[in-house]
C-alpha cells in the first residue's frame, strides 16, 4: 500500500521499530544471558529486522554470497572486496561509527559483554 511499490521487487516485513520484544529462555539456559534483558523495543531493531526476515523469506535471498547493505544516502568511491574486508559466513562487518567511541571509553560495553569478553 506504499506509493512505487510496483516499480520494482520489493520486500515488505513487520515494522520492528514498533514491537517490544519478549526473550524467551533457550534451552538449557538457567538465567538470562548477561545484560539482556526479559523485554525490549527499540526503533534500531528495523534494520536487523528487516535483513532476518528477508534472508528467511525472499527466494532471492537464496542464491546470494554476500548482501551489502547500506543507507539510501550513501556512496560508494571504490569497489569493495568482502573477503579482504573480513566477510565470511556468519560473521557482520560494518563502518566504524565514530559517535559510539565515547559510549566505549565510557563502560557501555560493560552493559551488555561479560568481563571476560
């Protein structure tokens, strides 16, 4: 119901930007993981969001090595070279975001990351 909708393959997914999320304990979990907590919601959760239920649900999903995922507002100078940026199976790479630094130096890992992380 999104005005351009026809003029290309589009994915649409829930809006987890306006969900609360409820954890449920996995198997064989006694407690919660460290700094998780029982409830959540966060408007941030759309893009990761939106990347699950496409790699589970999109047949196109299925026949891709790697997805680049990026703002509508960003450019691209050089080509780019997954291997040589560290992409593998299972493992997210990503731009350095220079406003976190401070939550860093700060302690905000020790938030969500047990000591010995």
């Amino acid at each position: 119901s999104y005005r351009g909708m026809g003029i290309g393959n589009t994915f649409v997914h829930v809006n987890y930007a306006r969900m609360t999320h409820r954890r449920k304990p996995q198997p064989g979990e006694t407690k919660r993981p460290y700094g998780s907590r029982e409830t959540d919601g966060s408007p941030s959760y759309n893009k990761p969001g939106s990347i699950m239920h496409w790699v589970q649900e999109s047949e196109e999903a299925k026949h891709v090595d790697y997805v680049l995922y990026i703002d509508a507002d960003m450019l691209l100078r050089l080509p780019m070279d997954p291997i040589a940026m560290g992409v593998k199976r299972g493992v997210v790479v990503s731009e350095h975001v220079g406003y976190l630094d401070e939550g860093l130096r700060s302690g905000l890992t020790a938030q969500f990351l047990p000591p010995e992380a």
